[in-house]
C-alpha cells in the first residue's frame, strides 16, 4: 500500500515533468516523449489513488474491528 501510495505520487510528479520539458509551444507536433510523459502521469495517479484507498481501508478496518472478549 506504501509503495503505490509513495510510487504513484514519484511516478505522477516524474511523468508530469518528462511531459512539460519537452513541450514547445510553437510547434503544434507532439513527439514520443511527451506521450511516454503522458501516460507515466495517467498511471502515477492512479496508483497514488489506489493506494491511497487501500490505506483508507486498512485504517477503518482496523479502526472499527471487532475485537472477541478473552
């Protein structure tokens, strides 16, 4: 769960930055790299979501356990 949760965001941010530093506002052509950036952010966030709602899980899973009398 930490690692989607701290991966995702690295791979967001990463794929986020690979996709603005090849971006030339004067040229309306779009090369691989800024696919590649593209689709690194698309799959960094959903990561970092997922992992975080599995986090979410856990914790209200564990906050409201039953826990047997012994």
């Amino acid at each position: 769960m930490a690692i989607m949760f701290f991966g995702g965001l690295v791979l967001a941010v990463g794929g986020c930055g690979f996709f603005l530093s090849d971006l030339n506002l004067n040229s309306s052509a779009t090369s691989a790299t800024q696919v590649v950036g593209g689709i690194a952010f698309a799959v960094g966030c959903i990561s970092f979501l997922i992992g975080g709602l599995t986090g979410l899980v856990y914790m209200l899973q564990a906050l409201f356990r039953r826990h047997p009398d012994v």
